[in-house]
C-alpha cells in the first residue's frame, strides 16, 4: 500500500493536503475548505456595514 503525497499546507492553519484532496487557490496562497470562512470574513471585512 503506498502512502498519500503530501503536496502542500493549508496557509492559514498548517493543515496537511495530499493529492487528490481541495484547496482554494487565492491570491497565491493554498487554503483548506475548513478555512474559507476565516479567509472570506477578513477578505471582506471592509464592506462589512449595519443595515439601516
């Protein structure tokens, strides 16, 4: 049985990705499906207003 290749690190929290597994590809970094939402809230937060 072979092992998975490790081909990169998620750059927000370190997670381990292996062929064959997701990441977003944004502005040259490499983030796992579970931190999206941590890159999309500080990417956004400048449009972040209160409804009136």
């Amino acid at each position: 049985m072979t092992e998975p290749t490790l081909v990169c690190w998620c750059d927000l929290c370190g997670t381990e990705l292996y062929a064959g597994s997701f990441c977003y590809r944004l502005e040259g970094m490499c983030i796992c499906p579970d931190c999206l939402k941590v890159y999309a809230t500080k990417y956004f937060r400048t449009a972040l207003e209160l409804v009136l």
